[in-house]
C-alpha cells in the first residue's frame, strides 16, 4: 500500500496539493492514500525488504555493513537498493546513485546487471 500520513490539517493540505499536481505530470492515476497518522507498528523481520532479501549475494552485502537486522531495516540504502530490484527507478538513476550505497565492486556490478538488464 503506498500512503502518505499526516499530524494536522496544514500538512494533509499541502499532501492534497502536492499530490493533486503530479498526475498531470506524470500521466498515470495517482493511488498513494492521504491518512492521518495514528501510530507506527514495524512489520516482522520476514517483511522488511522482502524483494532484496531474495537475493543472497546482495544480503551478504548487507549483512557486512549491517550486522543487526534493526540497523539493516532502517538502512536507506537498502531501501533504494530494495526498491530497485523490485522494479522502481531506472538504470541511468541507478547509475547516478549506486557510489553512494556501500556496495562492494561485485556487488554494485551484479546490481547494475539486474535493474539495467531490464530495459
């Protein structure tokens, strides 16, 4: 589920807003849900970055610079790096941001391979 949760009016306005401009940008219906915020429960482990921890080579990356699991799931890399192989962001943008992900050469390479072999 894509959402976006808000404390008080002001910022549920400016989400409206902002979400209001983008379909004309980008062509496509926007399905992102506008909530308040009523409290944060973190999902189990399992869940956290499903799609990267499908990839073993990649999770022994991860496993290196991140040796507990909490550190891992608030890693920004890792979520970037998640969402690419799940299919979000493009080659040239991954290109533009892969030094700054902590991966090794091999991983960095095996990464490019998977998201820009899909074009």
């Amino acid at each position: 589920m894509a959402a976006v949760f808000y404390h008080n009016q002001e910022q549920k306005d400016a989400i409206e807003k902002s979400l209001a401009r983008f379909p004309s940008e980008i062509k496509a219906k926007i399905k992102t849900q506008v909530l308040p915020y009523t409290g944060f429960t973190r999902a189990e482990d399992y869940h956290q970055k499903y799609t990267l921890r499908q990839s073993r080579a990649l999770m022994k990356e991860f496993q290196r610079m991140y040796p507990s699991s909490e550190r891992f799931v608030d890693s920004t890399a890792a979520a970037r790096i998640n969402g690419y192989l799940a299919g979000h962001g493009g080659c040239e943008q991954l290109k533009a941001e892969i030094d700054d992900m902590g991966l090794s050469s091999e991983g960095t390479q095996m990464l490019l391979k998977v998201v820009c072999g899909r074009s």
